[in-house]
C-alpha cells in the first residue's frame, strides 16, 4: 500500500513541476505556482521580495485636467472649432485635456460621465445660445453645477456668446464676463475670425493654469 501511495504522490509532484515550468515560461502570476504547491504539501514563500509574492497591479496615470465644454448639440461646429485651441495648448507643454460629451464611450452612462467630468474640471466654457439657454440640461444641469464650482473653488467659467440672444436676462450669466467683448457676438460679427474669440478663451485658461502651477511650486 505504502508503495502504491509513493507511486501517486512521485506522479502528482512530477506533474506540479511540469505546471510550474509551463507557468514560468508564460511568466504567469506566482501565486498560481502556490497553490500547485500547497496541493502536494510542498512549502511556500511569501516573504516581501520572493518570487512568489503576487505582483502588483501599476498604478493609474493620473488624468490631466479637464476644461470642461458645456454646449447644445444645434451649436456642436462651434464646440468643434473651439476645442483644437485647447489642444494645441495641451501640444505645448500645458497639462489640460478637452472634455465634451463626444468624448463619452459606448454603452457607458452618459449623465453619470458628464457628472464626473463636472465634478472633475478645473475649468469651463459655456458656448451660449438661444438653443443652449432654452435647454433645460445645459442651464439647469451643467450650468447650474458649474456655476456652483466656480464660487467655492473659483474655477474660471467663460461664457462665449455664438448667437445673438436675451443671455443679459439670465442673472446667473450676466454676472459673468462675455467673450466676445462689447456686446459682440460670434454670428454674425466674428463668423470667420472666430479663432480670435477661441484664442482669448484659451489664454484666459492658460494664464489661470500657470497662476495655479507658480502657486503650487511656491508652496513646494
């Protein structure tokens, strides 16, 4: 019987060995050879450094901050000749990422991203129409809560005027400095020069971006 029960015991064990070299070269997770080797009784080494210590998962890259661009979808061409000054910021060295609801992925929980994105700005555009300040979302969902941040963070907020309308009985709004200045709007005043109104916008997040890293390397 005795011998019976060795001849088992040599067949499991050669085989654990065969695993153990299969999962090396896959270069496998160790503590898989682990629990080979608990099964034959074999000793395992767990201490900080052995090559049986699970490995450990590489942290997350930190995401850059998020400018935020809140707009109705009637005006999505102007989104889309705004964000490529805020990249090209992001070319030059200004740690920032555009962030539209273009940008959510399939099959996600669109309002949940929007709301995580919000939570996350560092700062805002609002692109104000009549179409942006008849949408209930836009005003009462994005606006609101930016809104919100800018007055216990002081998060810049810029509303850019695209399209003529009543924004001045919006209080919320009017309390705001508008781009374009002097009462202009994009259409008709600026309608192919609007990269100036587009270029103002992203010095304005620029100069607040370099004022936040001088004060965090003074602090340091």
């Amino acid at each position: 019987v005795h011998g019976w029960a060795d001849l088992v015991f040599m067949r499991a064990a050669s085989q654990v060995i065969a695993l153990e070299v299969q999962l090396h070269l896959a270069d496998e997770p160790c503590v898989r050879f682990a629990a080979a080797k608990a099964r034959v009784g074999r000793p395992v080494d767990t201490t900080p450094g052995s090559a049986c210590m699970e490995p450990k998962t590489p942290a997350a890259t930190p995401r850059p901050p998020l400018v935020f661009v809140s707009y109705s979808r009637k005006d999505e061409k102007w989104k889309t000749r705004l964000v490529p000054h805020l990249q090209s910021l992001a070319q030059a060295g200004v740690e920032l990422m555009a962030w539209h609801d273009r940008r959510i992925d399939g099959g996600s929980q669109w309002y949940a991203d929007i709301r995580h994105a919000m939570e996350s700005a560092a700062a805002a555009v609002l692109l104000i129409s009549a179409d942006f300040l008849g949408s209930d979302f836009c005003v009462k969902q994005e606006a609101r809560f930016l809104i919100e941040r800018r007055a216990k963070l002081g998060m810049p907020l810029i509303p850019v005027l695209l399209r003529a309308c009543d924004w001045e009985a919006h209080p919320w709004l009017s309390a705001l400095q508008m781009l374009p200045r002097d009462g202009k709007c994009v259409v008709p005043n600026l309608t192919n020069r609007s990269d100036i109104v587009f270029r103002e916008v992203a010095q304005t997040i620029h100069r607040h971006f370099r004022a936040i890293g001088a004060s965090a390397a003074d602090a340091s």
